[in-house]
C-alpha cells in the first residue's frame, strides 16, 4: 500500500511562498494573533465584540500586542472587514499606535517584494489611514513607503502609491517635504508615456504647489534640486518656476537669495539613498562590502535580472551610480583588501545598459 502524499503547505494571506518556502515567522505570528482576534470576538454584535477586545488589552502589554497586531493583520487581508477593524484598532490601542507604526516598517523595509497584491493595496490604504487620524511617527512611515517606488515602475500598486499625497498636517514636516519633492521631481522624467501622463500631471501639480507653497523646506535638498528641476525644466508648469528660480528666486521666498545658495549646499546621502528600495540597498551594500573582485559576476547577473532587465528600467542606473559615489564610504580595511571596489560596479552599470547612452546621459 502506497503511503499517501504529503499534505500540501497552505498558503497564507500576507506573503508570497512556494512548497519548499519554510513558514515565515513574521506571518505565523500575525496569523496567531487574528486567532486571538477572532476567538474573542466570534458571535458577538460590534459592541460586544469591541468591550471585549478592550478588555483583553487591559490585561497586559502582551494582549495589548496581540490584539493590535491581529486587528492590522485583518485590515490587510480583509479589505470589506478594513473600515471596521481599523476602527476597532484606534478605539482599543493604548501607546499612540507604536506596535503598529513599528510592524509597517518592519514589512516595507523586510517583506516588502514577498506581500501578496491585496496586503500591498491594504498597506497602502492603512497609510493613508493613520496619517488621516494624526497619528505621531506616520510621516517616518510615509517616508518608508516612498522607498518603495521605484524609478521606472510601472506596476499598479507603484502607481497607488505614486498618486498617494500626504496630509496638512503632516506636510509640517520638513524633511518628509523635501523627500516627497526629491522623489516626485524623480519620478515625473520616468513617466513620460501617454498612458502615464494623468499620473505624471499629479506628480507635477504636487511638487509645484510644495516648491512654491513651501520653498525652504525644500531647500533642504540641496544642491541636487538644480539637477531635478533642470531634467523636467520643459514641463511648461515647471519652466515657469524654473526661470523664478534663475531669474526671480524672492517670489519662492523672501530668504532665498538665488541658485548659487542651492548649489552651495550639499545633498544630504539620506536623498541620495532614497531612490533605491530597501532591497536594492542591501544588495548593493552587500557587493561593495562581502563580495571579492573577481567573483561578483554572478551577484551583478542577479540584480541586472531583478532590477535591471527591461528598457523602462534603464534609468535606474543614475540612481545606483550616484547612490554609489554618495552614500557608499567603505572603510580603509576594505578599501585595502580584495573586496568588490565601487569603480568596478560603476563600470559594470555604466557598460551593460540596454538604452545606448541611457546610462550616462541620466548619471551626469
């Protein structure tokens, strides 16, 4: 008698997994904690269901956790249930949404590229949500999250969060400004083709409103403002606001005295290291870091497979380049030894772009 087959491993809501993926801890854990959820809550009317899940959080901090992380983990991948148990989430929270704000980043810095399309779209939504509520410390999320468009994309959830704009009250903060406008003005050169105009026309309709409404936040940017506005300088809305900044600059603020006070000021490597996802950066800092000269072949195959295989994302290149010579400072012991040097990864990008002149004509 033959044995029978192995169960097949069921697949989980949140994240992307074949047969021979191990059970992800993060995504076990959230599971448990819907259980709890929905053990105490199953049969009960909103506000019997509510009393108890405020009882239980006033147990402990570890109910507390585990009620506020299976409360999110239902807003993610339960879209109808969303309003409500987000809902639920702000009523019985007890530390200003902190265990929540930390599991997001967690996820876009960690599991980002293995969340299923409906988390995806949750997140995005959940985003927006927190940030609607006022809640403290949503703006270092949005931040995070804006790490995740990556130049050139063109996927849907991309798009979703491409059209996200922040909130008054978090455009208080200078530096998620700057950041927004640093990755707008980005992105507004990658989105040219006609079906992306709608998309790029709300690109520059923001950074527009943010350069003009609040310039010296802005001007934290430094110096590689004057590059992004000089690449979309022919966008008609956009000249105009360049020739004020080369011919007018008091009209964007009263303390700005001309682009030689923009191109006296230095780019902060955070700008710099924006424009590349959580997972491009670790790459990156893995080849220039652990990788020996003469075995990177294929380390570089893979990430040209991953990130750099189509046409559209040729312009990326620009990104890893400057990010390369900005943001990657190995130390005299590396720089020493016989690891991978950043002028050989330089040259490789440079050299296998698939748009002739693409590479170089974005990196200057």
């Amino acid at each position: 008698m033959e044995p029978a087959p192995a169960k097949a491993k069921p697949q989980g809501r949140l994240l992307v997994s074949t047969p021979l993926d191990a059970k992800d801890e993060l995504e076990e854990r959230l599971e448990r904690c819907v259980g709890i959820v929905q053990s105490l809550t199953n049969g009960l009317s909103e506000r019997e269901a509510n009393d108890a899940l405020t009882a239980n959080v006033c147990k402990g901090q570890q109910q507390h956790e585990e009620v506020c992380l299976g409360l999110f983990t239902l807003v993610l991948t339960e879209p109808a249930q969303a309003q409500r148990c987000y809902r639920d989430l702000t009523l019985v929270n007890r530390d200003g949404m902190n265990v929540v704000l930390v599991k997001i980043n967690q996820i876009l810095m960690e599991k980002f590229l293995k969340l299923q399309d409906v988390p995806r779209t949750q997140l995005v939504w959940l985003v927006r949500e927190l940030v609607k509520s006022g809640v403290m410390g949503a703006d270092g999320v949005v931040m995070t999250l804006l790490k995740q468009i990556a130049a050139s994309s063109t996927s849907c959830w991309s798009r979703s969060i491409s059209h996200y704009r922040p909130f008054t009250w978090v455009l208080k903060s200078g530096m998620l400004i700057a950041m927004s406008v640093y990755t707008y003005l980005r992105l507004i050169v990658d989105h040219g083709a006609p079906n992306l105009l709608p998309l790029r026309q709300k690109e520059v309709d923001f950074c527009i409103s943010m350069l003009r409404e609040k310039f010296m936040e802005c001007l934290i940017i430094g110096r590689d403002l004057v590059r992004l506005l000089q690449n979309v300088a022919r966008i008609p809305e956009m000249e105009l606001l360049w020739r004020d900044l080369l011919h007018n600059p008091q009209v964007l603020s009263p303390q700005f005295t001309g682009v030689l006070q923009l191109l006296t000021a230095r780019t902060s490597r955070k700008f710099l290291a924006c424009r590349l996802t959580p997972d491009m950066e670790t790459k990156l800092l893995f080849m220039t870091s652990r990788v020996r000269f003469g075995q990177q072949k294929r380390y570089q195959d893979w990430f040209q497979r991953q990130y750099l295989s189509t046409a559209e994302s040729q312009s990326l290149r620009c990104d890893l380049i400057r990010y390369i010579c900005g943001v990657v400072h190995p130390s005299n012991e590396v720089l020493s030894s016989d690891i991978l040097p950043r002028w050989a990864i330089i040259g490789w990008l440079l050299t296998t772009c698939t748009v002739r002149g693409q590479g170089l004509r974005w990196s200057i």
